[in-house]
C-alpha cells in the first residue's frame, strides 16, 4: 500500500484554489498600465507544468513534463499553421493568446488527468491489502 501524505491534498486543490484566489483579490494587479495585461491562464500556467512534473515524479517515477511540452509545441505547430492559412492580417498578441488559452486547458486537463492517476493507485495499492 502506498502511504498518504497531506501534502498529496494540497496538490490536489491547489489549482483551483489558486485560480479563486488570483480571481477575487489578485485581479487589479494583473496589468501594468495599459502595457502589460495579464489573464489568470499567464499566472496559473507555471504553477501547472511545475506541479505535473511533481506529480508525475511522484506517482510514475520519472516526469511527463517533456511530453506535455512537446505536444504544447506541436499544437503551437498545427496553431501557426491555422493563422498562416487565414487570409486575414496575422496579430502575434492575438496568436499568443490563443496559444496560452489551448495550453492553460490542456495543463489543466493533464494535471487533473495525473491526479485521478494517483487516486487510482492509491485505492488500488489499499484494495490489495
């Protein structure tokens, strides 16, 4: 049986944890004048691929984060290829935003995709005994 930690629940819960918190307190600090802007994907995408690689490590023993990375690539690929295709003027801040919207959805569906991994093993390793 593999052991428990608190630390697993905060795993868990801390994306959408996060993404309340940035939501209802962080949101007017998410733009520097009318320069930078900021969404909540730009702030919660890092925190997302450090906590795949972490439970990747954790329930498999090596890391999927470079296999999430090449399928950002290859839908950055197919994306570009979209835009080019397009008879309209190509806008990098609108490719860029597109880009971070369809990788913030996939880390997101691929953490949680992680976390059901881990329950799984957790009720499999605990059924055994």
């Amino acid at each position: 049986m593999q052991n428990f930690h608190y630390f697993e629940i905060l795993l868990y819960v801390f994306p959408v944890l996060e993404i309340i918190l940035i939501n209802q307190f962080f949101r007017p600090y998410l733009r520097y004048k009318q320069i930078i802007r900021l969404s909540i994907a730009d702030v919660v995408l890092p925190f997302l691929l450090v906590g795949i690689h972490l439970l990747s490590v954790y329930s498999l023993t090596y890391s999927l984060l470079p296999h999430f990375l090449l399928a950002a690539c290859i839908v950055g690929l197919v994306q570009t290829l979209y835009f080019d295709k397009r008879k309209k003027n190509h806008e990098p801040k609108r490719f860029y935003r597109y880009f971070i919207k369809i990788l913030f959805f996939m880390a997101l569906l691929f953490y949680y995709s992680l976390v059901l991994l881990l329950v799984f093993f957790f009720i499999k390793g605990s059924s055994e005994n």
